[in-house]
C-alpha cells in the first residue's frame, strides 16, 4: 500500500502495520460515533439530570488525559504493542462495566479510568500510541497523507457509528425489550468491539520493530517548540470541550426537539463532510502549507458555530452546523503532521504524548461547564464561547508559528 507520492509505505511489515492500525482506527471510530450521541439518552433514562451529562464527560476526557501524562512519563518501559494490547481490553471492560451500572458514582468512576468517548474526535490512550507508529512509516508530505488517511478513516467510520445511535429505538419499538435495556445492549457492544481490537493488535510487530525504525527519546531542542504548542492547543481543546458530541446531541434535542435517531442523522452527514474536508486537507496543505491549512479552514468554521448558537430555525442552525464540519476538521491531520514536522525524530514520540496531555486536561475541564450552562437555561453560552475562544486561538497559533511554517512540510 503506497501512501501518496514521495516518500511512502513500502515494506510487507509496514503495510501490515498501517492495515491493522487503520482498521482498528475505524473499529473504535464506529463505536465512540454512536456512543457520544446515545450517551445523554442513556443517562437521561436512567434518570440523571442533563448536568450529569458534562460531568460524566469531564470525568472521561480527564482520565484520558492522566493516563495519556502517565503513558509520556513512564509508557517507555513497555513495549509499544502491550500498551495498544492494555488499552483495548481496558476498552473492553469499559463498555461491559458501563451497560451494566445505574447509579451516577459508579458511572462517574468507570468514565474516569475507561476509554468512553463523548466527542467526535480521539481522545483516548490510543491516539499517541498510535501516532507514534504510524510517524515512523513514512516521511514529507507523505506523512500527511497518512496521518490523513488515518484521520478519515476514523472520521468515516464515526459519521457510520452516529447512525447506530437510532438502533435502540428501533429494537425498543420491534422487540420486547424497553429502551434502556436496548441502550445499555449498545454500550455492551462497545465492549466487545474493544475484544476485536485486542485480536487485531495482537498481529501487530512488536516493539523492537518499531524501535529499529525510530528511536524515542525524552524532549530536548525542540522543548520550548512544544511546550508553546502545548499551551496553545489547550485552548482550543477547552473550547472544543464545550460542545462536544454528546452536548451537541443534547442542545439540539433541547433546542429543537431532535430525537436520538435524528440526531445520529444529522451526526452522520456532518461526519461524511468532515471526512471529506479531510481527504483534502494533505491536497491543500501541499499547496499553502501545514499551518495555514490549520488556521484559514478553523476560523470561518466557528464563525458559523457561533451562528448557529443564535440561529432562528432548525434549518439555519444544521446549514451552519453542516458548513463547520466541512472546515473545522482538516486541521487534525495538519496539526499532527506539523507537530511531528517540527520537532527532531527522536522527540517524536515525547512531543506526541507532550502536546497530547495539556490538550485532554484542558478539555476535560469544560465539559462540565458546558453542562451547568445548559442546566442554567443558558443554551446558546456554549457554542458561542467555543466559537470564540477558537478564532482567539487561531490568531494566536498563526502568529506564534508562522516562522516555522516553511519549514514543515
């Protein structure tokens, strides 16, 4: 399997490797697509408040966060492929403790230390782990087009996910069994399909064949570099905390009545222009460049979030919901690329984890917030300080590494 022109895939282990990792990119894609939209129909029917929807999302995108620091700390002690192997049957155990738990505390504590997923990106353990193996296959702007590839796999896969969100209802409606017995089924499936990531990793090379192809070491030239990226990435990922899927789901069932299975329609379009936007992205970051890929695309995106905040229809609201998500997401591929563009190969896998942790943290915090507005009556106050606090951060991110730009190709 070549990835694009220039530098490429092109060993039978490398290819192996890249298969496996894309297909169980898409297989926890799937899954985190219909889980963020069904997760406040979920708790909702086991009668929680809506504000125990953020808090159930700050708690699972702050343990990915401690356990992506732990795996930057200390993940250099164990081999790649048992780290990958730990996260999936960890995947496991989540969805089967999930469905089979009620009560808010137990619930609280499985999203702490599980892989639950309430937005539409990666946040999870796996995404460093696996950045790292797919940045020693490949080089230049080939790299790109492979962090894309990933990137749209999971991205596809998802928007296919979202359309599983309307199953319990079905099943509820055709077979004799409630709605929450069908929700929680949905959750159980989860966890199984964190089984057949286990086998599928399980072919994986294991760890001294990724260490021949790129040694890792702790941040050194390039610390300053990544501590600023840090710093700025944090942000927008606090931003993007705010209206994460399972609130998106949530405001739009508030504000107009969507139910789930509307929604996970709605999830499902704005996932396929999302992959497409970022099947382009590599096209136009060849053409202008890594960064200004990431920042012209990210602003007019949350211009329109921040219109649709105050839109006067359902219509107008999904028309400007549908134009951001075919921009706000062809800065994921980008940013990857130019992170591991900037900095020396042997901090790649540092860098990764390093610029992952503040980003989790920062949206960890939010979703809670998010959540109190809502509670508060205060529906649109999320999605226009998302809005806001993301065009601040372009700025910011443009101006700060516009220097660096010609050099990460």
């Amino acid at each position: 399997m070549t990835v694009g022109s220039g530098p490429s895939v092109s060993s039978d282990l490398d290819q192996r490797e890249v298969r496996r990792l894309l297909v169980g990119r898409a297989l926890r894609g799937l899954a985190d697509g219909y889980v963020a939209v069904l997760l406040p129909a979920y708790l909702l029917a086991l009668g929680h408040e809506p504000w125990a929807v953020g808090a159930l999302s700050t708690a699972t995108l702050l343990g990915s966060a401690l356990a992506t620091m732990a795996l930057g700390a200390w993940g250099h002690r164990w081999p790649p492929q048992r780290l990958l192997l730990a996260a999936a049957l960890l995947m496991a155990a989540t969805g089967v403790a999930f469905g089979g738990l009620s009560a808010f505390w137990p619930l609280l504590v499985v999203a702490f230390v599980g892989t639950l997923n309430p937005s539409a990106g990666d946040v999870s353990v796996f995404l460093p782990l696996e950045h790292v193996r797919l940045s020693a296959l490949a080089e230049g702007h080939a790299r790109t087009r492979l962090f894309a590839r990933y990137t749209i796999v999971g991205s596809r896969a998802a928007a296919c996910g979202a359309l599983l969100a309307g199953a319990p209802a079905w099943l509820a409606a055709h077979a004799p069994i409630g709605m929450t017995l069908a929700l929680r089924g949905m959750f159980v499936l989860y966890g199984l399909i964190g089984l057949v990531v286990w086998m599928l990793y399980r072919g994986l090379p294991p760890g001294e064949a990724v260490q021949t192809r790129a040694t890792r070491a702790p941040l050194g030239p390039s610390r300053p570099i990544v501590w600023r990226l840090a710093l700025l990435f944090s942000v927008d990922s606090f931003a993007g905390g705010l209206v994460v899927s399972a609130l998106l789901a949530l405001w739009l069932a508030t504000r107009f009545g969507l139910s789930t299975a509307e929604a996970g329609a709605f999830f499902f379009w704005a996932g396929l222009l999302t992959t497409a936007s970022q099947w382009l992205a590599p096209k136009v970051a060849a053409r202008i460049g890594l960064l200004n890929t990431m920042v012209f695309t990210h602003i007019p995106a949350n211009l329109c979030l921040i219109g649709a905040a105050f839109a006067p229809s359902l219509p107008v609201a999904l028309s400007l919901l549908f134009v951001r998500s075919a921009l706000s997401q062809m800065d994921v591929p980008t940013r990857s690329a130019f992170v591991m563009a900037i900095v020396t190969p042997p901090e790649r896998a540092a860098a990764a984890s390093f610029t992952a942790v503040p980003r989790s943290l920062a949206a960890a915090l939010s979703p809670a917030l998010g959540g109190a507005l809502f509670a508060a009556g205060a529906i649109a106050a999320p999605l226009a300080l998302c809005g806001a606090l993301k065009i601040g951060y372009d700025v910011a991110l443009w101006r700060a590494f516009r220097r660096h730009a010609a050099g990460a190709a």
